[in-house]
C-alpha cells in the first residue's frame, strides 16, 4: 500500500496502456500536430535528462512563457515527473508582475515559445536567478528560426528541439516524494502582488483522479478533450493530467482562441469535452447563433464553464437554440482549482426549465473531499439555507494552506479553512450561489447588493452582449451600482429601457443608478471582468 501518488504514475499508465492515443495541436503557425503517447512519454525523459545536464535538480523551478500545445505538454508531465517544480508563466500579465512572479519563485529554466520572446524580453533582465531560456518553435518539428516572427533570441539561449535531440530517451524518472512540491502558480495580481500556491504530486493526483468520476467531468478514454482554458491559467484546471491518465485523445488550440478558430477544431476532432472562461464561450455562442449550422458538434457532450460566474442567459442559450449542454464549477487558484460543479442531483430532477436553470447557474455542491462552509464578518457559521449571504471558506486535500513564502497569511484560519474572498449563499441540498466578490458586492446604505444577480439579468435582455455591474461613490448612500454595457452588433437600447427590464425582478433600491454603454468590459488576465478599471474610470460619475 505505500504506493506514492505522483504524476510520474499517469506518464507510465499512458505510455503502457494507451501508447496509440493522439495529441492533437494547432501552432502558431496554423498548422496542426499530431503525435501519439508514446512518443510524449520519449520525449518528456528526453526533456528530463536534458534539464539534468543543465543542472536541474530536484525542487529547482522550471518555468514556461507557453500556449496550449504538445510541447507545452511535455514539459508539464516530464519537468514534475523528474524532481522539478513546474512553474506555468501568464503570458497576459504586465512585464512587471512576470518580473516579480518569476523573481518571486526563483526559476532556474524558462521554456519560452518563439512568439512569445518579445514578452520575456521585457522582463528577463530583472530574473537574475534564470541560468537558462529554451526556446520552442512555433512550427512543427523544426529549430526556432532567429528571423521569425516572434524576434531574436535571448544570448545563450538553447533550442527545445535541438536540446531533445541531442539526449537519449533511456532516461529513468526518480521514485519521489507524493508530498513533494510538483507545481507551483500564482494568482493574477488583482488585488495586490501576485501570491504563489504550490501543489503536491499527492494533492494534484487526488484532483485528478476526482476530474474523472461520472458526476464531476466524467473524462474517460473515450473522450476527447479540449482545454480552452490556458494551461497557464490554475493547471488549465487538472484537464491535461485527467486526459493523460485516463488515455484520452488531446486536442489543444495553441494562440488560435477566436470562436471561429475553436469551433473548427470541435468539428473537425469530433471533441466531446471542452472548457474555458465564459467570455471565450459568450462568443462561441454569438457566431453559432450567427451560424447555427455552420458546425457539426453533435460530438460535444459537455462545455465545462468557469473561472467567473456563468449567464444563465448564456447556458439556456446554448441548450435551447443549439442543443448544447454547459456544466458551470467553480475553483480558485488555491483549490487546484475544481471545488464544486452544478450536477442536477436526481432527486431534484425537473421538467421545470426555469427550476433546472435555476440549479444549473449556481455553482453547484462540492465534488468529493471538499468542504464549504460560509461566514460571517464576526466569523459566525451561517445556515445552509439559500439566502443568508457570508464569505465562503474551503477546505480539502488540493486545497492551499499556505501561499509560498507565506505571505497573506489572514486569508487562512486557524482551523484549516481558506478564505475565498467570495460572497455566497448555501442552499439545504448544498448548492453554492455566488453573490459577488467580498471586493465588489455594492454596499448601499448598509444593504448589500450582488452585481452578479444584475449582471445576469442584464444580459438575459435581447440587446446585450456583456454587462458588467460595479459600485459608484454616493455621497447620501455611499456607494450605488452603475451598469456597464456592451450591447450586440446592429442592437440598440437606452439606459431607461434597460433599467426598465430590471424593475420586475429587483427591489428599488437595486436598481443600477446610471448606465454606461462601452465597447468592451475591460478583463483581467485570466478572462473575468476587471471591475477595478471600471470603478477608477466610472467610480465617480454619481458625484459629478
């Protein structure tokens, strides 16, 4: 029985089990790779005695400036699989958050693609703890070109291919530590410095093993996967490892995240499985209603949405006009990041739409070994009820109990909870509502008002594209929410008529005191509404 839980398991499991099974990627130059595990497995101990040569050791930080795509892949596997910390770099961040990010965690190796070295330009000289850059091609199969596209390389710079192909693959991975630290990734900075959250083999492997039961994800050998989500963004949520160990096909979409782009390969790969923020699918949405048979996704069992709170408007679009079903959870960088998903539990099955929507929208119950509970600002647990609102707190076996290097350490409690910063409620069944952010919940007047209930509503209207809803400074009521809105091609709608669709369901003191209509609702780099940029270019307008 004592049998370490670590990744190095799941390369092994593929390459026996599963060596035919295909990896599918679209690179940056369009074109599309094919490679199979086998050859995976070959090339992550290729990769792992390269790092070793380079003098990586066992818990030295391996970082990736990377999209999604196979390389990508084999680093993921092969750099925890060897000793190392994998470290997954956002390429959308500001240079000086990835400067201090990859100063923060000390890595020793940055992976780079060739596209993206104008991006590591602006930050590597203030890393001085990188001895190494490994440049991937963006091109199949070939040496990174100095006069492509993506720039010059950095001086001393190895290429990824060239380094692979000078190594044998005999190569054998070490026995490690479960408890051992396999990868770390830091949040996207909002609300302060970016905080590193490092991940166990054993925490990391228990959420995989959790992705692949028949009422979380369900992934099987059978299916095929697409991981919209960047792999840089919470471990594109455990998909990979899920889909390695499982044998599943792979199919990964490179820089190519425009709805057309992705569409084509859900047709194309008959893919069953896909996942991604809800901005990526609020455009999916929009071009199949601009073109609903423009593509055969009859394949498509199940759109995983996260990372922000999903438009009901959006799911009942997809279900209704486009017979596609969207499974909404719920995660955090901290947790790993899966903590709870929207399953309609049989009991409570429903020919009502309204009731199944209703259910659908939440963020659902927690998956096995996470627990919920909510709080408080005296710290008082609240009732599962489904109307008293608190902060929600975590815990389970992939959940963080530290940042690294222990910074912020008031967002964990004394008996092993972590505070999420999210403001929710708790329904008797354990479905969990998100009603805002602790940061952006509007208090007016002593009284709280969620903008995720108003930016829903808003967005069930014809009219709208995008709503995001924030608070404005008030001198009687100190603060009031204000409306910003995207509306849809050739739409048109005023701020009367909009606050006029609102009036039937929310009570008065509700209602967004001014509306503010915007190309584009600025978004963070992980894809969700940056309501900050709002407040600081709005916050004021009710003053004025």
């Amino acid at each position: 029985m004592d049998f370490p839980l670590t990744l190095t398991h799941f390369l092994e499991r593929g390459r026996t089990l599963f060596p035919a099974s295909e990896i599918v990627s679209r690179l940056g130059d369009g074109s599309l790779h094919r490679c199979r595990y086998d050859e995976l497995f070959e090339r992550t101990r290729r990769l792992a005695r390269a790092l070793a040569r380079l003098g990586v050791g066992p818990g030295d930080r391996v970082a990736t400036l990377a999209w999604n795509h196979h390389r990508h892949l084999e680093v993921y596997l092969g750099v925890p699989a060897s000793g190392a910390v994998l470290h997954t770099l956002n390429l959308r961040l500001h240079p000086d958050d990835l400067a201090y990010i990859a100063g923060h965690a000390e890595d020793r190796v940055i992976v780079v693609d060739s596209s993206l070295l104008p991006c590591l330009a602006q930050f590597l000289p203030r890393v001085p703890s990188v001895r190494h850059v490994i440049v991937m091609s963006d091109s199949v199969g070939t040496p990174h070109d100095p006069g492509s596209a993506g720039g010059p390389r950095p001086a001393g710079a190895l290429d990824y291919e060239e380094l692979l192909g000078a190594e044998s693959a005999d190569f054998e991975f070490p026995r490690l530590d479960e408890n051992a630290a396999a990868i770390i990734c830091y949040t996207s900075g909002t609300t302060g410095k970016p905080k590193g959250v490092v991940y166990s083999h054993r925490s990391t492997v228990l959420h995989t093993l959790t992705l692949c039961m028949a009422d979380t994800m369900g992934i099987s050998e059978r299916d095929v996967v697409l991981p919209v989500v960047p792999m840089f963004h919470a471990n594109a949520w455990g998909l990979p490892f899920a889909a390695i160990c499982c044998g599943t096909k792979i199919v990964l979409p490179g820089p190519k995240l425009d709805p057309a782009s992705l569409l084509d390969l859900m047709a194309s790969e008959h893919v069953t499985l896909a996942a991604g923020v809800p901005t990526i699918w609020l455009g999916i949405l929009a071009m199949l209603d601009e073109r609903p048979r423009g593509w055969d996704l009859s394949a498509l069992r199940a759109m995983i949405i996260g990372g922000s709170a999903a438009p009901p408007a959006m799911i009942q679009g997809f279900r209704e006009r486009h017979g596609l079903g969207v499974t909404h959870a719920w995660g955090m960088t901290e947790t790993n990041p899966l903590g709870t998903l929207a399953r309609i539990k049989r009991r409570l099955e429903t020919s009502d739409s309204a009731a199944a929507l209703a259910i659908e929208a939440s963020q659902g119950y927690p998956v096995p070994f996470i627990e919920l509970r909510h709080r408080d600002g005296a710290g008082r647990v609240l009732p599962w009820d489904g109307s008293t609102m608190g902060e929600l707190e975590v815990r389970g076996p992939w959940v963080a109990a530290s940042y690294f290097g222990d910074e912020d350490p008031e967002r964990f409690t004394d008996d092993g909870w972590f505070k999420t910063g999210d403001v929710v409620t708790i329904d008797a069944e354990g479905y969990m509502r998100i009603c805002d952010r602790s940061k952006d919940v509007i208090k007016s007047g002593g009284e709280w008002i969620s903008s995720v209930d108003l930016e829903n509503a808003l967005m069930a209207h014809p009219a709208v594209l995008e709503a995001a809803v924030f608070a404005g400074q008030h001198e009687r009521w100190g603060e009031r929410p204000i409306a910003a809105v995207v509306l849809k091609p050739g739409q048109a709608a005023t701020q009367e008529h909009l606050i006029e669709h609102l009036r039937s369901r929310f009570a008065k003191f509700w209602l967004p005191d001014a509306v503010v209509f915007v190309e584009q609702v600025p978004r963070t780099s992980t894809g969700k509404f940056f309501k900050l940029k709002l407040r600081e270019r709005y916050g004021d307008l009710l003053t004025k």
